[in-house]
C-alpha cells in the first residue's frame, strides 16, 4: 500500500455494504445486478446520474460470434491482429466464448437490439477489423443508450442502493492491506452530502476512461481518470496506458474546438462510406486489405498521413450514396449530430479527423477482474484484462464490460463469506491538490505531446512540464495559494497523475505498435517491446514503469500491506 491519498475533509458520514460498485456503465450495472442476484447487498455510486456514463455514447455496437456461419475463433483472430502482438489470448478466449451467452442475457434483461423485419433476427453490421458482420446495434446508431436503459431500468426495478452524483476519492482498507471501502464526495443536496463512506469488503471499479487529459475527445465530462487514480494511490498496478485509442472518424469542428466531440461511428465505414481527400481521392485503398475498414490504429495513422502532406487539418467522409432514408434509419443520431452543427451528411462529406476516444489499458486484472489489491476488482475501460493488447478492436469494448463484470460477480460471490477488518485510520502522505483551471494546461501538454504522434522530444517535454505543475502544486501547498478540496481540484488532480503515467509509458515504450506512434521510432519491434509495460506508485510517489518478460501478462499477485508509520 502506499498511504497516498487525496486532500480532503474527513469522512461525515457512512454506510455499510457487500459490495460497492463505482460506476454505472455497462460494466459497472452488469455487476453491481449479478452481486445482488447473489443475496449481496449491494450499492452502486455514480459521479453523474446512473444513465450518464460513457456506454450510453457508444453508437457503433457489440461484438460476438451470433450470426451464421460466424465462429469465436474467427472472432478471436481478428480481435489478436487489431492487438498487435500484445493481446493476452487467454483473456481473449474467456471474451469471444462467453460473449454471445452474455449477450443473450443482455437481452434477457431488456435489452432491444435492431432486428430483421422478415425474421426477426438480430441485425449484424460490420466495423474497423472484422472480417465478418458481427456487430449487434440498437436505435440505428444508439446501442449503449439502449443497453444503458435496460440496465438503468433493471436496476430501478430491483431496488438496487444507489448514490448519484458521487465522486469516489480514495480506497479505504484494513490493517491488513485489504480492501474495506471507499470514500466519496456527493455533489448537491440529497440524502447524504459532502465527503462520506462506504464500508464493503469489495470495491468493483467501473469508472470508465481518461479521455478528458486530452483537449478533443469522443468521451464525456466526466471521464477524467479517477478510477485508473485511486487504483495507484491504493497501490494497484497499471498496465499498457500508452496505448489510448484515437478514433479516427470524429467530427471537426475547427482547430481549436475542445471538450467532448460527436463520434462518427465505424459503422459508417462499415455500411459503405467511403475516406477522401480535399479532391475526392480514396487514400486507404491499398494501404490494407480492409481499406476504411483496417484496425482503428492502422486508419488513424492513414488520416493523419494524408494530413500531413496535405498540410490539411482533416479529411472526409464521403457517404452521399447512401441517400436520405438510409440515413434517417440507421444512422439517426450521427445525422442530427452533423446537422446541428450545419453538415448535411445526405448531399455533403463530413469533415473528420482523429480524437482521444478509448483507454484499451488500465488498472491491472486476472480473468477474474481482480487486481493486485485484496477486494479491489477492476472492469469496463478503468481495467487492463489483456483483452486489447495493443488497440482495441471495434466494438468489443462493450462486450468485455459484460462479460468480466459477469465473471467479478461470480467471483466475488463464490468468496461472499470474505470479511474486512475495520478501516484504517487516515495516515500518511495526502497529495497536493491542483487548482481546478491547470485541467486546461495539463489537456495542452497532452494533446501537443502526447497525442496521435510522439516522439521522443516531444514526450519529455511534456513530462517536464507535467512535473512542473506537480512541484507547484506541492510548492503552494501550505501557503495561500493551496487549490480548496472540491470535485474540479480532485479531477484536476487525477488527470495529472494519469497523464504522468501515461507520459511515462509512451517514453519506455521506445518503437510505433498499436495506437502508439513514436514518430522517431516508426517500425514495430518484437524482439524488445512485444511487453507490457506496468507501472506503480511508491509511497514516496515516484513513478516505477517495469517491462515484462513476454507479451503475457504475469500473474496478479497482491500486493503487501505498507508497514503502519510509527
């Protein structure tokens, strides 16, 4: 354990629990619904509403073997290529065997994916990487609002313990390192408010991704990194975090446009738009077999490519053959999306280009979600399964919320009987806090040099001034200038610490693999860097990346109790 934590007021309040899950995606619900199944009285907390995650802005889909003729094989190979020689396989065979039954159960619970009028068969599409349909969608283009609003309404309909618009800070354990619960901070007036508790012996972090380090991003508001944060505070291990997904489709909106930005779905690609050029030229012809539809990482290089020789700031997606019915009904939201910011899909291409969208690393967990902390399980984006090694191949990452959260819940009820001992009192090293408006400064630093290209300059440039506002921080934290505790200091923080480690991959990680583009390094090596690169935090936080031995992951092995401060 490292002792560190987060400024912040002492816990007013507190309540008691089996299980707390932090989060309220797919993965997050998924579990927290499974644990109760299982007599586990369960609470879900959440640090917006229970619908505001980042699966209800999925619009491609979910991925599994469910049409004819397709295999999880053939599932398994494709999701290994997208990965790029860092996919862990065994996690990969849980994924693609148990995702069609998961799936079912999805639907199970209320799920109402697109069907065949004829039929009535699940409708399958193709993306980035599948050599097959096999992409399940809902609404069109609206499958994880449709899959957020099944679990949402299962969990309402179950009477499942909630705390919306929460705010997890820290880990809570015992005098023997294990995991006793959570502290949080509720926003607003409600139930509870302010800096609370909530003591469980099992903590399931579902907290989604960290795309909010960057300037543009396909991700919500909230996805600012708190559960990738808490994890190495508490002194979990983290894996694979230079490898952050750049969708290659996302609407520009001018150069300097910032915050969350409107996804352009696969799909599009998938159902037949075509990539151009200012002139109208198919550039990814020829550069894959699949053209528009190669691995995200290989189409993202492509567009930024043409970019640059072009000295364009973004390209086209030209899908006007489809026409005004084909839009309207399989693609509605994307079609309102661009219209309301003056593009007309049906007579005109759409400028794109790539944004931050998907974190395929994370906290560091064994095919049973749990992580090098006793009691502290990881799923959905926050967590590194090996599923996506390198890049994440379309649409699984839906999937493999469902299926780990499906196999935490198994886990953790087969040890139902596992107690915490009480919470140990706070000690040690709380970190200083950011001032709320160095949120902008670290999404600069990141998105100039950590962004879709890096080179090694680049990199140490950006850890230099990551490291300069940390020394600030910690400069002003005793005097008048210390930032207040509060949720935007918090998130202000977190990101740092993410983007520190990040940084810090992507400057060991000295070769182009994935969704990492060293610039200066631009050829794959497997000799050297087929390996993961994890990374912890030390009491005295320092930063400590350390390469593996293979492209497997070593086991989880927990992690030993820090010695109690005398």
């Amino acid at each position: 354990m490292t002792g560190i934590r987060l400024t912040a007021p002492a816990p007013g309040w507190a309540i008691d629990a089996d299980v707390v899950v932090v989060g309220s995606g797919v993965a997050g619900l998924t579990a927290a619904l499974r644990c109760a199944a299982s007599g586990l009285a369960t609470v879900v907390v959440t640090k917006a509403r229970l619908d505001d995650g980042s699966t209800r802005w999925a619009q491609g889909g979910i991925a599994a073997a469910l049409g004819e003729g397709d295999t999880p094989e053939q599932h398994l190979d494709d999701t290994l290529v997208a990965g790029a020689g860092l996919c862990d396989e065994e996690a990969v065979r849980t994924l693609v065997t148990e995702g069609p039954g998961a799936v079912r159960r999805l639907i199970a619970t209320g799920a109402r994916f697109d069907t065949d009028p004829g039929s009535g068969e699940i409708e399958l599409t193709r993306e980035g990487g599948h050599h097959r349909r096999r992409i399940a969608h809902a609404g069109g283009d609206a499958t994880g609002a449709e899959i957020s609003r099944a679990l949402v309404d299962a969990v309402r309909d179950q009477g499942l313990r909630t705390i919306e618009n929460a705010l997890v800070l820290d880990l809570l354990t015992d005098a023997e390192g294990r995991t006793a619960g959570i502290t949080l901070h509720v926003m607003g007036e409600g139930q509870h408010d302010g800096v609370g508790a909530v003591h469980a012996p099992t903590v399931v972090l579902a907290t989604g991704g960290m795309g909010q380090v960057f300037s543009a991003t396909t991700n919500p508001a909230v996805s600012t990194g708190d559960g990738v944060a808490l994890a190495l505070r508490a002194g979990a291990e983290v894996s694979d975090l230079e490898f952050v997904q750049f969708h290659p489709t996302v609407l520009f909106l001018g150069r300097d446009s910032e915050g969350q930005q409107p996804l352009v779905s696969e799909a599009v690609r998938g159902e037949g738009a075509h990539l151009v050029d200012a002139d109208g030229i198919r550039f990814m012809a020829g550069q894959h077999e699949l053209a528009e539809l190669a691995p995200r990482d290989i189409v993202a290089k492509g567009i930024m490519r043409r970019m640059q020789e072009q000295g364009a700031e973004h390209m086209y997606l030209d899908a006007r053959h489809f026409g005004a019915q084909m839009w309207e009904h399989r693609f509605p939201t994307i079609l309102a999306a661009c219209r309301a910011h003056g593009i007309d899909p049906v007579t005109e291409p759409i400028p794109v280009a790539p944004a931050a969208h998907y974190a395929s690393g994370g906290v560091r967990t064994d095919l049973h979600g749990r992580t090098t902390v006793p009691g502290l399980y990881a799923c959905g984006e926050v967590a590194c399964t090996g599923v996506h090694g390198a890049n994440r191949l379309a649409s699984n990452s839906l999937l493999e919320g469902l299926v780990f959260a499906e196999r935490i819940a198994a886990d953790v009820a087969s040890r139902a009987d596992a107690r915490a001992g009480a919470p140990r009192e706070a000690a040690g090293d709380t970190v200083p806090l950011l001032a709320p408006e160095e949120r902008h400064e670290i999404q600069r630093i990141m998105t100039h040099g950590a962004g879709v290209i890096r080179t090694a300059a680049s990199l140490d440039d950006a850890a230099d001034a990551l490291e300069a506002l940390s020394l600030n921080a910690a400069h002003d934290a005793d005097g008048p200038k210390a930032a207040e505790p509060g949720v935007e200091s918090w998130e202000a923080t977190n990101l740092l610490l993410v983007s520190r480690v990040l940084v810090a991959a992507a400057r060991e990680r000295a070769e182009t693999r994935g969704c990492h583009w060293r610039e200066d390094h631009p050829d794959r090596d497997d000799a050297d860097w087929r390996r993961h690169i994890t990374v912890r935090l030390t009491p005295d936080r320092r930063l400590v990346p350390r390469r593996t031995a293979s492209e497997a992951l070593p086991p989880v092995t927990p992690i030993a109790p820090r010695e109690p401060q005398p």
